[in-house]
C-alpha cells in the first residue's frame, strides 16, 4: 500500500465517523464499536 493510498482511506474513515457524529450525534460509530466487541469475544471463545 502506498502512502497515498494510506492516507485517502484515512481521510475517508475520518470523513465518515464526523459525518456520522455531525448528522446521528456519533450513534453508528457507537453500534459498530458494540458489534465490534461482540465479534472479538466470539473469535476468543473460539480460540
């Protein structure tokens, strides 16, 4: 990965999480850390 590539996907995933602060007050990024957790402890008891 180039490093203009790196850092486009970086201001895309900024982008993304202050358009879903500014417009749900940051609800979305909220659920996916949620979900995100879910799966981590999931993958552990596999483990």
């Amino acid at each position: 990965m180039t490093n203009s590539i790196a850092i486009g996907l970086g201001l895309l995933i900024l982008g993304g999480i202050a358009i879903d602060a500014f417009l749900s007050g940051g609800d979305g990024l909220l659920f996916l850390a949620g979900k995100g957790l879910d799966l981590l402890e999931w993958i552990a008891f596999w483990r």
